[in-house]
C-alpha cells in the first residue's frame, strides 16, 4: 500500500451495498460510500464488521473488493468501515466515478515561487 501522504483521497456520497465475502448467503448490508481513495474505501453502515474480514462493495455498475482495516462506531451515524482495497480493485476516476466526487487531498507539494519571480517586478 502506498504512502497515505502521497496518495488522492476523496469525499464521496453513493448507495452502496457491503457484504463479507466468507459468509455466503447472509443479505448483503445497505451503506455509503463516504470515502474513496486508489487503495481505500470508507462506507457508513448500520452494523459493524470485524477487522480482516473479507468484504465486497457493489455499486449500481461496479464492485470492489478488500479487507476491513477498522470500523469504529459514532453514535448518531452507525459504523464507519474502513477497507484496504485488493489489488485488483485499485479504484481509478477513470472506471468508477462515485455521483458525489470531492479531492479531499492530492498530497502533491504546492509550487512556490518568490513574489518577485511571481509578480513580474
């Protein structure tokens, strides 16, 4: 997995379903992507799963697959889900655009230059 330092992060708001890859035949869970990144996802639920457990998220037209990193629970909202994403289910802009997409943090140094070099004088 990548430095968290250097890698995109994104606010995101879309229905998505949850469900642990391990246990076949229990009805998937009901959540929101809350937040997306290439190795990462976050989704608000109303029940907690347990730390690597193996999990797939289905959108309308994608899915990915991972592992529970750590879910905590506020107690207003449910459980945020954090999941490392396999390999294989990098997320890309390019082949899944979350209908509420926000760059949180592109973790890319600002270019500074002198006020001189910037104004010309």
């Amino acid at each position: 997995m990548q430095d968290s330092k250097s890698v995109s992060r994104h606010l995101c708001s879309e229905l998505v379903f949850i469900t642990r890859t391990d246990r076949r035949g229990r009805p998937a869970t009901l959540g929101n992507l809350e937040e997306i990144g290439e190795w990462c996802a976050e989704i608000l639920t109303d029940c907690s799963f347990p730390r690597a457990a193996a999990v797939r998220i289905v959108s309308k037209t994608h899915q990915l697959e991972g592992v529970v990193e750590d879910c905590r629970r506020d107690q207003s909202l449910g459980f945020f889900v954090k999941v490392k994403l396999a390999p294989e289910s990098r997320w890309s802009e390019r082949w899944f655009t979350p209908k509420h997409l926000l760059q949180l943090w592109s973790g890319a140094q600002p270019k500074v230059s002198t006020l001189k070099t910037a104004s010309g004088y």
